[in-house]
C-alpha cells in the first residue's frame, strides 16, 4: 500500500500503522528514529492521529516536526 507522508509517496506493508509509516519516513530522510514515538501526526485536516491508528491506501499523513 502507498501513503503519502509530508508530500512524500511512502511504499509500506497492508496493515501499517501510523507509527510504521512514520518511521519509514524517518528512516527515508534521516531522521533520529528514536525520537518517531513523540512526533505530532496529523491527517489531511489536521486532526491529530495516534500511532496505533490503522492507515488505508493513499492516506495523507503529515509530521509535525517539534
């Protein structure tokens, strides 16, 4: 499945999480991956998504870099 975490197109396994795609991105753009578990995830309309939450194809995510 694809999702799209701040404007970038992230390939990621059927059943991710929120958390999986995050850090996919994280890791994809060399981030500090130990700091992933307190990044600030929105969806599209800014409404703050947990971790745990399940994603569904081509789902707009977007890190809030704190």
């Amino acid at each position: 499945m694809t999702v799209i975490v701040n404007e970038s197109r992230i390939r990621i396994f059927n059943g991710a999480k929120v958390g999986d795609a995050v850090l996919r991105w994280a890791v994809r753009n060399g981030l500090d991956i130990d700091r992933v578990p307190s990044l600030l995830v929105t969806d599209q309309w800014g409404h703050q998504l947990d971790h745990e939450a399940p994603l569904s194809d081509e789902q707009v995510i977007n890190v809030i870099n704190q």
